[in-house]
C-alpha cells in the first residue's frame, strides 16, 4: 500500500477527497504508526515563550475567569505557576519553528499546498480542552503523545449557542454525536463547521495540520481592490453634455450608460485573474514577515555555499505556487513576487513549489542556467531559501 493510502486508512486519495474532503468527518487509527512526536511539553512551553512564536494558553479551570485566555510570548515561570489539570497551552505555526513539523506537512501532498495553513500543537495535562467549537478551516488532528477523547457533532452550532463575554468560541450545549479515544500516531479528520470537543486523559500532545480558504468576500474585494490600482479614482464623475430631461428625478440611460461602462471596464480577463489570485494567495499576510539571511549573496557565492551545505530548504514563511497559462507561460509566485519560468524553469518552479528541501545534486543540472541561478540567489535573498544552519 503506498504511504498517503495506509495514512487515509487504505482509502485512495480519490476516495478520501470525493467522501471526507470538505465533507464528512473520519477517524484514522495508526495513520502514523509509530508516530514520535518532535517535541516534549517543556520543549513546546519554551517555545511559548520566545518572541515571534504565536502561542496562547487556555485555563478552563485555575485562572482569574473561567475559560481565561493568555498570548504568549510568556515568562518562564508562567509555565512553573500552574494548576496539575485544565489547562492548555498552543503554539501556532510551530512549521517555522520545528523543521520536522514543516516535513510533517509532505505528507499532506496530495492536497494542494496553497490550501495548506500551518501546524499547529497543544500540550494539555489530564482535563485541558479548548472547550467544544467549530472551525472554518478543515483540519487533521494527529495525537503526538498521550490520550485525548475527541466527541463530535456534525451540527455547525449557531452564534446563538455560544457562551457569552469569552475571548473564544465555545459552545453552550454540545451533544455529543460519536467519541473515540485518540492513541499516539491515530488522526482525525474533521471538515470545517464540524463541533468539536478534545479533552486530554493524561499528557496529551495534539498536532493540527490546518488548511486555509480564504473568504469570496476577502477574493472579490482583494481582487477589485487590486484592479482599481490601475484607476484614477480621485478623478469625479462630470456630464458637460447633460441633456435636458422633463423628470428630474429619472436617472436619464445617457447616465446609466456611463456607470455601466466604467463598471465593464475593471479588467476581467483570465490571465489577469490567475496571476492575481498567484500573488494573493502566496502574499505575506498582514502582521507577518520574512526573516531575511545574515548577509545577501550574489550568485557566485550563493552557488558555492549551496554546495558547502549540500542542503538548500524553503523558507516557512514564504509560500510558493505555480500555474502555467493559457499561452503556455510557466509563472512562478513567491510570497506575493510573479516570476516567470523558461527554459528548465516550469521543472524548477514545480519543484520550488512542491518541495522543501533541496539537495545541491538535485540543482545543480539548473546551477549553470544564469536566470535559474540569480532566481535561486534572489529567492535566497530574499528569506524564501535558507541554508539548514542559518
Ligand atoms: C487542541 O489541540 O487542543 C485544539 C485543536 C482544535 O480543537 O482544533
Ligand atoms: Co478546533
């Protein structure tokens, strides 16, 4: 059975997506046998603590309030000042932080990368939950360490049924639908707007591998938006050849004409929105930022420290995608950048694109290509390529 078949339980990809994708809930027993999880509790605590790492803590019990919700980055002796029992404490887009979490992501292969989110992972002793909520995104709930009883109900909850004045979502009546007991290296897929309710049984490790989508009202305004770049609309409208019109309070067709072809003259064209939807989706998102290398290479010595290394990873916080065009043009997009691709260029973006490391042997048939090699060192440059040890 190949890899990505024994982790969906024997379904095939095709299986998976036309049942469970976006669809239905489904539960993997030993989708990662063997699974060791990267990280130990004190390990993930002290990520919680260091600046650029996005972490939270949740008390359901022990805190000021109930459901007491705390951002990190923490002191180190937050984690000493604990109650034994129910607490959480989650690190976001731990990828960044943790290569084997970025690996982990591979796995995921048969889902599109621009779907990807990040991963996320949550340390909880007996008794810590985030409480019973939905999510929009689709996530798989790897168990890394421990014992968490997962409960859900495929009823998306109402705003209506969700405790008041809390700084979460949490649902007010969960009724429990189907439980299982999740062991290190089982997975729960769960589409979004499923409730959801995980309880730690001991210490407990949980790893979400979460997709994105973004919203049609975030597509079409950031979209619009974009195209309007291109408009002089500080300019006001003018009619210094109004007609005459018997009913003043008719808006004459002459008008109505002019708004509907400036309406029909924001750019619609496919090309136009496929490279658009290339630079949205891969755009470093607001808040967000590209730690960049210690000094800019030029291609030269760029090349020569790729082969010191042997080893050449893509960046976490970049995202990459390609798509070649109806006119056959390959374009790479880089956290936002458009690069079009020639020559070996569509092999390289699809490899850019679908991997995360790269090893000096694998490149270096593109190394001598000069517009494949100054990409490569702008990549770098950029923060979008790294060296292991950087
Ligand atoms: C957790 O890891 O405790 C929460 C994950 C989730 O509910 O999405
Ligand atoms: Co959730």
């Amino acid at each position: 059975m190949s890899d990505i078949k024994a982790m969906l339980g024997g379904l095939s990809v095709e299986e998976f997506l036309e049942k469970y994708w976006q669809k239905e809930p489904l539960l993997i027993r030993q989708a990662l046998p063997g699974y060791q999880c990267p990280i130990t509790p004190e390990e993930l605590a002290g990520l919680a603590c260091e600046e650029d790492v996005e972490s939270r803590l949740i008390m359901e019990q022990g805190g000021a309030t109930p459901w007491q919700v705390e951002h990190g980055p923490f002191a180190e002796e937050r984690f000493t000042n604990l109650p034994a029992t129910h607490w959480t404490v989650l690190v976001q887009e731990i990828n960044k932080h943790v290569p084997e979490f970025a690996l982990l992501q591979d796995r995921f292969s048969f889902l599109p990368n621009w779907r990807l989110d990040d991963v996320m992972v949550s340390y909880a002793p007996e008794h810590g939950t985030v409480g019973p909520h939905a999510d929009n995104y689709d996530v798989f709930l790897i168990q890394g360490a421990g014992h968490r009883r997962w409960q859900i109900n495929r009823q998306e909850p109402s705003d209506d049924d969700l405790l008041p004045d809390l700084p979460l979502k949490i649902m007010k009546n969960f009724q429990v639908e189907e439980e299982w007991v999740l062991e290190p290296g089982d997975m729960l897929y769960l589409p979004p707007g499923v409730a959801h309710y995980g309880v730690a049984l001991d210490d407990c490790i949980t790893v979400s591998v979460g997709y994105r989508a973004p919203t049609l009202g975030a597509i079409l305004s950031g979209y619009i938006g974009d195209a309007l770049a291109q408009f002089d609309t500080d300019v006001f409208y003018r009619d210094p050849d109004l007609k005459p019109q018997d009913a003043p309070g008719e808006i004459a067709l002459d008008a109505r004409e002019e708004f509907r072809e400036l309406i029909r003259s924001l750019p619609m064209d496919d090309e136009r929105i496929d490279r658009w939807f290339g630079s949205y989706i891969t755009d470093v998102r607001p808040g967000h930022f590209v730690p960049e290398p210690a000094e800019e290479l030029r291609p030269k010595k760029f090349k020569d420290e790729f082969k010191k290394h042997g080893e050449l990873w893509r960046s976490e916080y970049t995202r990459y995608a390609h798509f070649t065009d109806a006119a056959g043009v390959t374009r790479l997009y880089v956290a936002g950048e458009e690069y079009e691709m020639y020559g070996d260029g569509p092999k390289v973006a699809q490899m850019l694109a679908g991997q995360r490391v790269f090893r000096y042997k694998e490149l270096l048939p593109y190394l001598d290509d000069k517009d494949l090699l100054e990409l490569l060192t702008d990549l770098y440059n950029l923060g979008a390529l790294y060296f292991p040890e950087d």
